[in-house]
C-alpha cells in the first residue's frame, strides 16, 4: 500500500485526476483513496452522469456495501431488478450482493459523491475500468 508522504485530510477535485469515459457520457474523480490520504477502510470517488446516459450492464459487490449521495440531478437506481427513483438530497444504499446500476433520464447532469466500504486497492475491476477512461482538465469538470 502507498501511503502519501504527506497524509491530507482535506482534498479539493483539482487535487486528483479527472477522468472522462470514451464515450464522454461519465466523469469519475477517486477522491478518498489509499494513494491521496492513506484510507484503509474505505474509498470515495465524485461521479457525475451526463443527460440521458443509459444504465450499463451493472456490477455486484459480494462483499462491499457501497452508497451515494445525490449532489445534484436525479436518477435511477437499479437494485435488483428494482427501479428505484432518486434526486438531489437523496443517500443511496447498496448493500453487498445486490446488483445495481445507475441510469440518468433527465435532462441534467446528475453529480453523485460514492462511497464504497473498502480500501481502492482491494477494487482492482474498478481501477482497471477507470484506467480504460481519459484524463481532462478540471475546469471540464460537470460538478456544480
């Protein structure tokens, strides 16, 4: 594990890399992670959704629950088969085990801070995703 030589406490989104999908439908900026603050326990990313991006295929955690709160937009959770409707304000739950994806409909970006109940190094499908997408600039950024 990688512990920064100066552990922060406090991170702004400009301190990490901003990353966009090929497809430039989702932005992801890991922001709690063993490499920016020594977290061990736990990881946070900010994600945001353009207008009308479809849910994927989804992902199961057999052992990480996972929730999000809604910064801004709203949007569809999708767990287990269920659609559950959600908008700014809103904490979202995910326990282990359930699959689930996340769908934008409107006509908004939807912005959403992830946390997820495990170190980033123990999340190697999500890093090798991420690692799949594109750096952009900060000032690119869709949070409000």
């Amino acid at each position: 594990m990688m512990i920064p030589e100066k552990t922060r406490y406090v991170l702004n989104v400009t301190d990490v890399p901003l990353l966009q999908d090929p497809t430039k439908c989702m932005q992801n900026s890991a922001m709690i992670t063993n490499e920016t603050c020594g977290a061990t326990q736990c990881s946070a990313t900010l994600f945001s959704m353009g207008p009308h991006t479809p849910a994927g295929n989804g992902e199961t955690h057999p052992e990480i629950d996972e929730l999000f709160y809604v910064i801004s937009g709203r949007g569809i959770l999708n767990l287990n088969g269920e659609p559950l409707q959600f908008q700014a304000g809103d904490v979202c739950f995910v326990p282990m085990g359930h699959h689930h994806s996340v769908a934008n409909e409107s006509d908004e970006v939807l912005n959403l801070f992830y946390v997820i109940g495990d170190s980033w190094e123990n999340l190697p499908e999500i890093r090798e995703g991420l690692g799949k997408w594109s750096e952009v600039d900060t000032e690119e950024s869709w949070l409000p």
